[in-house]
C-alpha cells in the first residue's frame, strides 16, 4: 500500500513536470493529474502536508522490518522525509496564519528561497525515493553472511 501511495505522488509530480516543460504549461495551470479536475487540491496545503505525513508515518512503521545495510538506506530516507515533513508543516502553519516567510506572497518553505517549488519537489522525491528503493531491494535480497536476517518471509534466499 506504501509503495502505491508513492507511486501516484510520483506520477502527479511527473504529470506537471510534462504538462510545464513539455507542453508548455504555465505553472499555475500545470496541477498535475488529479489537480485538472480538482484544482483545489493543488492550492491545497493540508493535501500536501497530509501526504507528507502519511510518508512519515509510513517509513516510522515499516522501518522494524529492515535490517543491517537495508536499515541505513531506509533510515537514509526517513531522515530526509523528516525535513520533508517540517518543510510541510512549515507551509501548512503559513497558510493557516497568513504570515508568510521573508514577507512572500504566499506560503514558502525554507529551501523555496533558493529553488522553485515545482523543481523542489521534483528534488525531494528522488532523494527520499532512492534511498528507499535501494533499501527495499538490499532487504529482498540479503547477502549470505548478513549478520541480521530480514524479519519477514518477502526476501529472496539469500545469495
């Protein structure tokens, strides 16, 4: 279910990354595959901070299952969920108070300064997808002399 949910993130951020840089879309109009009917989602900051929350909660839950160097690529990408999550947070409490950082029209996260949010996001999905993706495959297929077995049955024999 986890890897769903990251997949359909993936494929909104890659829809607008298309419709701006290949169609030629504005930003403004670029929402992404379900922002075209539902436009209020994009604008929507509880959306985005739910999602960034649901992929916190998700690393939290399913991090007991990894184990040895899966671990630490997971532990990787929760670390840079976490900032992820403060970033959302940190637009979230933006938008419901008004009070804008370094006096921006609208609500902007830290790194925002310095980088598009379209590109951002781009940015912060591939680092937190990598490490996740490296994880999942070292934990399927775990060396033979892995001093922790993974503990479930989803892993291969080990090599």
């Amino acid at each position: 279910m986890f890897l769903i949910i990251v997949l359909a993130h993936w494929a909104e951020h890659v829809a607008q990354a298309v419709q701006i840089y290949i169609w030629g879309w504005p930003v403004k109009q670029a929402r992404g595959v379900l922002g075209i009917p539902f436009p209020w989602l994009v604008s929507s900051e509880w959306m985005h901070y739910g999602y960034a929350l649901i992929m916190l909660v998700g690393f939290v839950l399913l991090r007991p299952g990894f184990t040895g160097t899966s671990r630490t690529w997971w532990n990787i990408a929760l670390g840079v969920q976490i900032w992820h999550h403060l970033e959302h947070l940190l637009l979230l409490v933006q938008a419901l108070t008004g009070a804008y950082l370094a006096g921006r029209a609208v609500p902007t996260s830290i790194v925002q300064l310095v980088a598009p949010r379209v590109e951002l996001h781009l940015f912060y999905n591939a680092v937190v997808t990598i490490p996740m993706l490296v994880a999942m495959i070292l934990h399927s297929r775990p060396a033979k002399d892995a001093a922790s077995a993974p503990r479930c049955t989803c892993a291969a024999e080990p090599a």
